[in-house]
C-alpha cells in the first residue's frame, strides 16, 4: 500500500532548543523518501524517527544558512557508509555549490553510493517520474533561496454507474483501464478526472510570487512561520513569514492541511500559532508541527 506523510525531524529556525531540532522533513511519497532542508542534528533525528539512509532517494536544499544544510554532511556521509545501492540526487541552489562542496567533503570518508548533483538556478520543473513532477520557485531571502513542490500528474476515478450500464465488469475494467477503449466504449465515457495531489514547501522567505504559486492549489503546504504577527516587522527584516501570513497565503490558495514551522526561540506556546492561523481565516486542517511528528497526506479529493 503506498504511504504518503511527512516525518518531521526538526521544527526549530537558527538554532536548536531543547526541544527542537534544527530543521529536517521527511516526505514519504509511495515508494519514495525526499530529504527537505537537513540542518544540523538530521542524522540522529532520523534514527529517532525511523527512517534509514536507504529511505531516501532525493535531497532538496532551500538555500545554505546553517539551519537547514548544516546537516548535509553527516547524512551524505550515513548515505556512504550503509552502501546506499540506488542514486540519490541532490537538488540546491546553484549560488551554493561553494558550501554544498564544503558540507559533501567536510572530512575524509569512503565514497560508497551514487549521488548526483542537480543544481537549481531558475523556476520550473527540476524533476519528472511517473508519480509526480518536482518544480522549483525562486523565494525572497537575504541569500538565494528556492521552495519545491511535487505535482502528480492526473488519473481517472472510475464510476461504477456507467460501468454497470455498459456491463463492464471484472477483468474488463482493468483492461479497459490500461488500454483506453473496450469495444466501442471509452475510458472518458465511464469515468472522470481524478486530480493529482500536490505538495509544497516553503521554507524562510518574505512574501513574494513564489511563495503563492508554490502554493497554489495543495493539498499539504509545509511553510515556515518564525514569528508571531506581533514580530511581523523582524519578519520583513530578516527575510521570513508570520503565523498569519503563512496562514493567509494558504487560505488565499486553497490549502487543504498547512503545517506550520521552522519557530523562533523566542516562542515556547505552540498555541499562538493555532490562534493566529485561525484568526488569519484559514479554517482548513491545521498543523503546529513537533519534532518526530507524522503529518500524512489528505485523502485524494
């Protein structure tokens, strides 16, 4: 049976607390493991969370201050040593490539495992495989930094009425599923468009494009939110969202669970979080995410 969740590794901005790690996410999408912004910690977190080295296939980097690359190095260096078989692409902005050198050879170690280097330097695709797209946009940070999102493409639901009124049944349904067309019956006729989930995540940044078009439309958002609305001016100054704002963009964009993240030291309350996101007006599924939490996906619509 696939699996869709998030396995939250690490919730906290700058720097650890005792109770948050630095930041590291975990999507599990089917058969896949997709490694989000592994900063400092990651490697532990991920034992601690039960996920393998073996469980990753991707690492995606939003840009390279220490909260969310720190952790590069130990976890490439786990990739190594348990002998990964399968490649493992790493996906960061190109603008880095001097500090993601630095983390990927920060001691000597034994190269056991294929990992591949796909920089990004402009919005769009950045990746295609049969269960989903993963594009990039470019996001508003003191340094360069890019959110990510997975498309799936789209199926189709099939709709046992039209199928009981052309006496379609057992085998034939399969069969009609995999090549189109039954006879003089259709695949369009007897069944509809089923949308593909969406998943995005958006990590520091200030308001901007990006942010809304990462968003648009998903069925999970995992959005930074250092500060509280009351911070909201530190928020413009050093590049990041309120509770409120990250709470208005997925409101604004039809979310359907937005998980909220990446929190400041200087709040202990999870409950303003909630307060906040609620009084913005979202009133989708809500998630004030915790270290080693698993958030899972939406049922399809």
């Amino acid at each position: 049976m696939s699996v869709r969740e998030l396995v939250v590794l690490g919730t906290a901005s700058q720097v650890p607390t005792r109770h948050r790690n630095h930041n590291g996410y975990l999507l599990r999408w089917d058969g896949e493991g997709i490694l989000f912004d592994p900063g400092e910690g990651t490697q532990r977190q991920m034992l601690r969370a039960g996920v393998a080295a073996h469980d990753l296939n991707r690492i995606c980097v939003t840009h390279f201050h220490g909260d969310h690359s720190l952790g590069l190095a130990g976890v490439i260096q786990r990739i190594n040593l348990d002998k990964v078989p399968h490649r493992i692409t790493a996906h960061f902005p190109r603008s880095g490539q001097r500090f993601f050198d630095r983390l990927r050879y920060a001691t000597a170690y034994r190269e056991t495992a294929p990992l591949t280097e796909a920089p990004v330097d402009a919005d769009g695709p950045l990746a295609r495989t049969p269960g989903y797209t993963l594009e990039a946009r470019r996001l508003s940070h003191p340094v360069e930094a890019y959110g990510y999102r997975l498309v799936e493409p789209d199926g189709r639901r099939m709709l046992p009425d039209r199928l009981a009124a052309h006496g379609i049944t057992g085998p034939d349904v399969g069969r009609l599923q995999r090549e189109g067309v039954l006879g003089q019956v259709t695949l369009e006729e007897v069944s509809e468009v089923r949308r593909g989930q969406r998943f995005a995540f958006v990590m520091d940044t200030r308001l901007c494009d990006g942010v809304y078009a990462l968003a648009e439309g998903c069925d999970m958002l995992v959005i930074e939110s250092t500060f509280l609305d009351e911070d909201e001016q530190l928020a413009v100054e050093y590049g990041h969202l309120t509770a409120g704002q990250a709470a208005r963009v997925a409101r604004d964009a039809g979310v359907r669970h937005l998980v909220l993240t990446h929190f400041s030291q200087r709040y202990d309350d999870p409950e303003g979080f909630v307060r906040q996101a609620r009084a913005a007006g979202f009133d989708g599924e809500l998630t004030v995410a915790r270290d080693l939490q698993r958030v899972g996906l939406p049922k399809r619509r």
